[in-house]
C-alpha cells in the first residue's frame, strides 16, 4: 500500500551565512590580488584624500577625534526611520537608480530603525569601545591610535565568523594584555608584538580560521611599525597590502579609522541582498568584489557607508540566507523576492531568530491597525 505523504516538520535552524555562503579563496593564499588599477572613474573622485585631513585626525583627542568618525559615520538606527527622498538620490554619475531601490530600501530602513540586530550590538565598529568599556576602559580614556588598531584586529577576526564569537575574542586579547602583560591600555601595537603566536591563537580559538588570523595579526603588527609609522594605513592600498585584509574589511576600516568614505564595504549580506533585489546584476556579480563596483556606480555616495549596516542587521535578523521572515517583513509588499506561503502562514515569534524583532512585529500590527498599510495588508 502506498504511504500518504505527509508534510515534513521541519525544525527551524538558524545558520551562519558567513560560514555557509563563503569559502574563503583568500585565506589560501597571502598575496594580494586585487586590480585596483581598474576600480572605476567613479571613484577617483571619492578617493580624494585631500579631503580628510590624516594629519589633523592625527592630533584629535579622544573626544574630538570620536566625534569626527560619529560624523561621518552614524550608526544611530533612530536616523533611520525617516524616509530618503528622490530628490536626497543624486549621483555624480549620472547612472541610473534601480526603480526598486527607494521603496524598499526605505522600508529596510524603517524596520532598522525598530530592532536590535548583532551588529548594533557587537558589530567590528562596536568592537573597541564595548570591549574597553567592559574592562573598565571608558571611551574617552581610548587613545585613537589604539582604537583604530583595535578596530583593524576586530575587522581581521571578524572574517567568517559571527559577531558575538569577534567580540568575545577580542575580549580575550584585552583581557591578555591588561592582565598578563600589564598594558593598561588594553590592545597596543605593542601588546601584540609582545603576545607569542600560539598563545595569541589560543586567545581567539572561538573565531574560525584562528592559527591563521593570529599569523596575520602578528604579521600585521610588524608591518604597521615597518611602514605605516605604527597606525593604521589610510588608503585602500596601504590597508590591502596587510595580510589577511581584504576590500570589505579595507574599506571599513578607512571609514571607522579615519573617517574616510573611500568604496562601499559589501560583506555576504550586501551582496546576496543587492542581488536578491536585482539592484545589481545577479548574473555578473559573482563576487563582493563585482558588487562593490556596480553598487559604486550609481548608490549615492551619502550611502555608502550607511548601506551596509542597514543590510547587514536585516540580513542578520529579517531576511536571513535561510529561514526568511517574509511574514514580518515591511518590505513583503513589494519585495521580489518574498515567500507568499510564508506570508500567509503568519508564523511571527514561533521561529528562532538572533535579536530583538519585538519592535518591528509591535509596528507592523500598528500599521494594520491604522491601515497605513498597503492593500494586500488590509485583506489580512
Ligand atoms: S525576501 Fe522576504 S524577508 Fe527578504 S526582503 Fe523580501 S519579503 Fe522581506
């Protein structure tokens, strides 16, 4: 007798995208490969470096020079929760902007602006002052050097792996370094000369590929006294020539060092998304890489640093690589690639998720009950 099939139960598993998406091709060689030589005329003019003054960041103290990066580089999700305009999207390019980018990117925005997602909390650009503040090390005790090489370490550990196991790395690199080897600053160039690399990659076991990042790091600490005056490199070549540190990470660590807005970092989340949305060619972006450079071609340059926190929280928690949650999404009546069985189910909190979605599920009733909703929501 045949047996009726029945519908699977599937428990939901949360996955890490990083870890299932990519497999590192760079962490199998050290060289660095990338042709910047054909980075497109459209960034010539952002990579004006006039523009930012390295010397003047230079002498910032600790207050000035945090304000400096916080204004060039906000992360206050309550920023996002107003709308851009079509007026507000003007690039020097002249290049078309995909019809589909302002609706939903400004309804990804308004669904930021409502939760709490792991890169808000521990994300690289949290990473130095969180860790600080939890060793008794306030903000405006962090010497800006020291926090723009504790911001380059927190980029390098964060290389397919997530946020909290970075974070909880880094902590045990400060912890090393203020309690073995008496460095009251916590991470310094000098604590990590100091620091043996196989205990150094013991400190970081919980992140993947540790043996690896610990060699970089230490490789890394020797090359910023040789050639980068012991800071940070700050420009796009200087920061590729360390090893273990690609484009994605480069780019971010010139915004959040220096305040510099030089390329778009585009990690998994920017990438899948922007192809989802088709906001680049999904075909011909086979790689961050590709899709940095098409996304530079016309995504204003007032975005570029703001797209990819806004996607990666949405990534981390809304529209994840598996396990979508199309039914609370904002953007599930216009997204083209929404999961309408999903919609209709209405499963809310029975599934797993990384953060606090609590805000954005409390909206989304609210629009239905005001009836600020499309008209697929109203039939609901
Ligand atoms: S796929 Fe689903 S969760 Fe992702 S943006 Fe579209 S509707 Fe939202």
């Amino acid at each position: 007798m045949r047996e009726i099939s029945r519908p699977r139960k599937r428990k939901h598993i949360a996955v890490d995208v990083e870890e299932v998406e990519v497999r590192s091709k760079y962490f199998k060689k050290d060289d660095k490969t990338v042709d910047l030589s054909k980075e497109n005329k459209i960034n010539k003019d952002v990579q004006n470096y006039d523009e930012v003054n390295i010397n003047w960041i230079k002498t910032l103290k600790p207050i000035e020079y945090f304000g400096w990066i916080e204004s060039k580089t906000c992360d206050d999700p309550r920023t996002w929760g107003r709308p851009i305009t079509k007026e507000e999207m003007i690039n020097d390019s002249g290049a078309e902007i995909p019809e589909s980018f302002l609706p939903i990117y400004n309804r990804v925005r308004l669904m930021r602006s409502k939760v709490n997602t792991p890169v808000d909390a521990m994300g690289c650009s949290m990473i130095p002052v969180l860790v600080s503040n939890k060793c008794g090390i306030p903000r405006e005790k962090i010497d800006p050097r020291n926090f723009r090489l504790q911001f380059l370490i927190g980029t390098m550990l964060s290389a397919q792996t997530r946020d909290e196991r970075m974070a909880q790395a880094a902590l045990n690199i400060t912890e090393y370094c203020l309690n073995t080897l008496k460095i009251a600053e916590g991470i310094t160039l000098d604590g990590l000369l100091k620091i043996d690399e196989p205990i150094l990659a013991n400190l970081i076991r919980c992140v993947s590929f540790y043996t690896r990042k610990a060699n970089f790091i230490k490789r890394t600490a020797q090359l910023l006294v040789e050639n980068f005056d012991s800071d940070i490199p700050y420009d796009i070549e200087g920061i590729l020539s360390l090893p273990g540190v690609g484009p994605k990470m480069g780019y971010l660590t010139l915004q959040k060092g220096w305040g510099l807005i030089a390329g778009i970092c585009v990690d998994v989340h920017v990438h899948r998304l922007c192809k989802m949305w088709n906001w680049v060619d999904p075909i011909k972006c086979k790689t961050a890489e590709h899709t940095r450079k098409e996304l530079q071609v016309w995504l204003p340059h007032s975005l570029w640093y703001e797209i990819n926190t806004v996607l990666v929280g949405f990534g981390q928690l809304i529209c994840m690589a598996r396990g979508k949650r199309c039914d609370l999404c904002l953007a599930n009546d216009i997204c083209n690639a929404r999961n309408l069985k999903l919609i209709k189910s209405s499963k809310f909190h029975q599934l797993e998720h990384r953060g606090d979605i609590a805000k954005v599920y409390s909206h989304w009733l609210d629009t239905l009950t005001n009836g600020i909703t499309t008209e697929r929501h109203k039939k609901k």
